[in-house]
C-alpha cells in the first residue's frame, strides 16, 4: 500500500494540528447556535471523528451517502444519494463535513438540496481544496488545507475504495491508478 504513494503531502501530525484549529474556530463561531455536523461518507469520517472531538460546544452528528465518482479517478457529474440524512433540519445550523473539495459539483448539490429543508443556515468545512478543479463556485467557511491538483489518498480519501487508513495525506503515484483507466 505504502509503494504506491509516490510523495506525502501531509504528515498526521499537519492534519491533526489544522484539526484542532478549526475545531477551536468552530466551537467559537457556533457557541450560541444549534449546530448539526453532517458528514458526506465515506471519505469524510476520518477527518468527521476527529474534527467533533475538536470542537468542544455541544452539537449532534448525521451522515450522508452521495456518489459521483465511482470506481473512476473522475466525477462523473452525476449525484446520487446512498444515505439520507435522519435528523429533522428545521431550525439546525448544518455544517458539512467533506474530505475534499474537488469540482465542487457534488457539494453544490447537497447544499441546494439541504437547503429545501429550513435548516438556519448551511455551511461547509473542507478538509481539502483543490481550488484548480473547481466547476461550480461553492463558498467554504473552513479549509484545512490548499493542496494542488493531484491524486491524494489517505485520512480517508480513497483510490477503488483502497488507501482510506493511511494515517497521512499523500499523492497515489499516476501509474496505479492510469493502468485502470
């Protein structure tokens, strides 16, 4: 598995440090509000685990299943939704949990569907940015970290479902994943 990731991009210490900054951001921009973490499975739960331990306000948790990509190193502009979200919306401030924000097409979309269901406000938390593939303008209130426009795996991010439990943020060298293609 490690011969595969030709460089590490993010060490766990860098990941676990930008956490613990966002989380001490979040917890003091919601302090007084209703707040309702929604994760976008599964690339986001490594980073959802520990960004809600970071975060020290009360608030709940739900999750999401969407698909855009499916085995494939693109997306494929289609959303579908796996898992639904359980908790009643109304009146709850949502922040969205994601590991990555890449053409920003599927955040787009949960926002403009989550929306529809009289949340107080909705906004997105980013583990990752790759602001050279975005196709949709998506605003972001929290970005852990810029990366450039290259294959990353790990901390959650996958390749065909593989690499999610690297502890760190590294880039999967091209060869694994242009042989599939």
């Amino acid at each position: 598995m490690k011969n595969d990731v030709l460089k590490v991009l993010l060490t766990e210490e860098q990941i676990h440090e930008r956490v613990a900054e966002l989380g001490a951001q979040i917890a003091k921009d919601y302090a007084d509000k209703n707040l309702l973490l929604v994760s976008v499975l599964k690339g986001s739960v490594a980073f959802m685990a520990d960004l809600m331990r970071a975060i020290d306000i009360p608030l709940a948790i739900d999750f999401m299943a969407v698909s855009s990509y499916g085995s494939g190193v693109k997306t494929s502009g289609v959303v579908k939704i796996i898992k639904d979200l359980e908790i009643d919306l109304t009146g709850r401030d949502l922040l969205i949990v994601e590991d990555i924000l890449d053409s920003g097409m599927t955040l787009s979309y949960i926002i403009d569907m989550l929306e529809t269901r009289n949340p107080n406000s909705v906004r997105i938390c980013t583990l990752l940015d790759k602001p050279e593939r975005h196709q949709v303008d998506v605003p972001v209130e929290y970005i852990g970290f810029t990366v450039p426009d290259e294959f990353v795996i790990g901390y959650g991010l996958d390749y065909d479902e593989r690499y999610r439990n690297l502890p760190y943020i590294g880039v999967l060298k091209p060869e694994v994943y242009e042989s599939a293609e």
